[in-house]
C-alpha cells in the first residue's frame, strides 16, 4: 500500500507539473509576459533543470525590462542543455545591458564558436553597444569579418531536374540570383542591380521564379517578395511590406507561396495567394520561424523556429494548425515522395547535413567535411541532393547522391 501510495503521488505530481507547463506555455505563446513569467516560475520551482522554461522565462523578463533576471535565466537555460546561437547571443545582450562585461563577451564567444552568427549581426545589435566600446571586443568581430564569406546560398531544383537556381556573389558583392544547369554547365545571372536578390525558387511549371529583394544585409530598408520570367524578365513585385519578406516557397499547384516576414517583430510564417493577396500569419511564437517549403501533397508546411532556443523543425498543416515538433534540425525539405525529410545541423561544431524520416526518427549524417555543409535540397527524383559547402574555404555550390556518396563541386568559383 504504501509503495501503491508513493506511485499515485509521484504520478500527480507529473500531471500537475505538465499542466503548469501547457499553462505557461499558453501565456507566453499570446505573449502575456507577466502571467507567463509567474507560470514558469512555479515550474521551475518543481524541476530547476528544466531548459525550456529558464529559456522562456528570461524571454519574459527581457520583455518586462527585468534584464538582470533575463540573464540569469538564460545562462540557467544554457547550463541545463539549450546550446543553439540564440540563446548564447541574448544571453550576451542581456549581460551587456547590465554592463556585465565579461558574462556578455563569453556569452558571445559562445555564439561565435557555433559559426552560425555574423559580424554584421553583432554589429547591427543595439543591445550589445556597451562590450563594442571595447577594443577587445571589437578585434574579436574584426576577426570575424575576415573569415570567408559566403559565395552561393540557398539552391532550389527546376521542377523537371535539369536546372538550378541559387542566390550567388560570384559577381560582386551583392547577393544575385543565378541559374546553372544540373550537370555545372551553363551558369548565368538572373538579376544584375544593386540590391540583394536570393532565396529563389522556381514555380511548378519551370518557367518563373520566386525570389526576396531590397536592402542589402546590413543596410537600411525593406525586402519584398518579387517573381520573373526564367531568364530574368518581367521582374514583377508582389509583397509590399515594411521589413523583410524572406524564403518564398510556392505550392505544388502553384495557386499559393509560404514565405516569412518580420513585419511584426519576430520571423514567422505567412501564407498568400501567387498574386500577392490574401496575405495570412501561420505562426505566432514570439520567437523567429523559418524556411517553410510544402510537403509533396501540398497538404502540410514544414518549417524551423527557435521558440524552445534552440533551432527545431516542425510540420504543420498549411492552415497553420497542428504545429508539431519532429527534430532539433535547421533548414528542413521533404523528399519528394514526402517520406525522407533533409536538413542540416551542428551538433559537432559546424554544420553537416542529413536525413531522417518525415517523423524525425532515423537519423543519418550525409557529410563530413571540414567546412561547414548546410542548406540541402533534393532532386525532383529523389536521386540527387544539392548543397552548399565550404570544404574547399568558400561556400559554394556542391552535389551528392542521396545516400551522401559522390559528393562534387557544381561550379568551380
């Protein structure tokens, strides 16, 4: 009886415990910064140890104006597990707000290490003024700065496989859409001015093509989502939003496009007609969402957000509903029978890619390299994954086969 008893409280206490969480989570996900930070406060009073609610909790306090708490919080969320870029980049906002010196510089060395975070991102954070002002700190981005640049970005395959469009500097300093062929020949420029143009993908009928353009990264102003011919006429702009609208992703039927936007704050999701109307919010975190493309079957979205702190994919129905968790992996894109999802992660240092089911299970790495591998696509066949890699020193444009073997250079820089 008394083993019996011991049991049914235990199991109460879990119950309970699950429910304060939903709660907290209910409040922060409607950004009730005051009720949620109280909700996590009781949760983390029965589990010290839990990640999520310290990284949730510091979110709350930032956003109330309590940034010593925030900071605290998050270096307690960083201890018990959450290891992703963010969550070390706003602890060192956090700290350098409070003129912490020297919690804000290793907190963003700590960043930095995760090789996901630029100089221009640093240089660009209001909230780290106070440690820029050091000499110190200052060499460190100036380091940063002079490390290899990115040459290609963001490939997307022609819906038949014989071409492949990718955002590009091979031409100059501004980012450029560009065009190859799928076997490296044949490699043009799609748009040519002094804005930047990436994120391209084509639409399903092989003869047009999505792409974000406006300010350059780092500059002042807007970004908007554009469409034009395959040869780069007929340049044609279809959001008209204060921010930036990024990664376009367009249906099977080619009747809608995904893409995200920062218009309200945060990175999330939106859906619209091709035309431009009937523009609609899918996510709603408070906490960045993105890279959304569709599954096969146009009936489900798939998607990255860091609203637990580190990055994780998701899949969702294309309503938005039903957002559901499946892996920590970044830059996620269904196979085309919609069974094999690739992605890229960093769980050793720098990126790699791989693949794993569409419900996050089975797991395996495609590369190893010494630079990082990121940003992979399948083929229409499923035989073929583009990526981007740096195992040479640039980024640039490479192929594999689908079980990671083969892999090649598409286009020498």
């Amino acid at each position: 009886m008394k083993t019996a008893l011991i049991f049914s409280t235990s199991v109460l206490m879990a119950i309970n415990a699950l429910a304060q969480q939903t709660q907290a989570d209910s409040a922060f996900a409607v950004r009730n910064w005051a009720f949620a930070n109280t909700l996590y406060g009781q949760v983390l009073q029965n589990d010290s140890t839990n990640a999520k609610a310290w990284y949730r909790q510091a979110m709350c306090c930032y956003r109330l104006g309590n940034n010593r708490q925030a900071a605290i919080s998050m270096q307690q969320a960083t201890l018990n597990g959450i290891h992703g870029e963010t969550a070390y980049f706003n602890l060192a906002c956090f700290y350098s707000m409070v003129k912490d010196r020297e919690g804000a510089v290793g907190a963003l060395k700590m960043a930095i290490a995760t090789k996901n975070i630029s100089a221009q991102e640093i240089k660009n954070e209001p909230d780290l003024s106070f440690i820029l002002q050091d000499t110190a700190t200052r060499r460190m981005v100036t380091k940063l700065e002079s490390q290899p640049d990115w040459i290609d970005e963001n490939p997307s395959w022609s819906p038949d496989g014989s071409k492949i469009v990718f955002e590009s500097h091979r031409f100059g300093d501004n980012a450029q859409v560009c065009i190859v062929n799928a076997d490296g020949t044949h490699l043009r420029r799609l748009t040519n001015n002094q804005d930047y143009n990436g994120m391209p993908c084509f639409m399903p009928d092989g003869q047009k093509i999505v792409f974000s353009s406006g300010a350059q990264f780092g500059k002042t102003g807007d970004r908007n989502i554009f469409i034009m011919n395959i040869d780069g006429t007929g340049q044609t702009r279809l959001t008209h939003n204060k921010g930036h609208d990024h990664y376009p992703n367009v249906s099977p039927d080619g009747k809608q496009l995904v893409f995200n936007s920062d218009r309200d704050g945060h990175r999330e999701i939106y859906l619209m007609n091709i035309d431009g109307t009937r523009q609609q919010r899918l996510t709603n975190a408070a906490a960045h969402s993105d890279y959304a493309s569709w599954s096969p079957d146009g009936s489900r979205i798939i998607f990255e957000s860091v609203r637990t702190g580190s990055w994780v994919t998701y899949i969702m129905n294309k309503d938005g509903s039903s957002q559901t968790p499946i892996a920590v992996a970044s830059a996620p894109r269904f196979s085309p029978d919609g069974k094999k999802v690739v992605f890229h992660n960093s769980p050793y240092g720098s990126f790699e890619v791989f693949i794993m089911n569409n419900d996050g299970s089975a797991t395996k790495q495609l590369t190893n390299n010494t630079g990082a591998d990121s940003l992979p696509c399948f083929s229409p066949d499923g035989k073929k994954i583009v990526f981007i890699s740096g195992k040479d020193g640039l980024q640039q444009l490479y192929m594999m086969n689908a079980d990671g073997s083969g892999q090649k250079k598409l286009v020498s820089n």
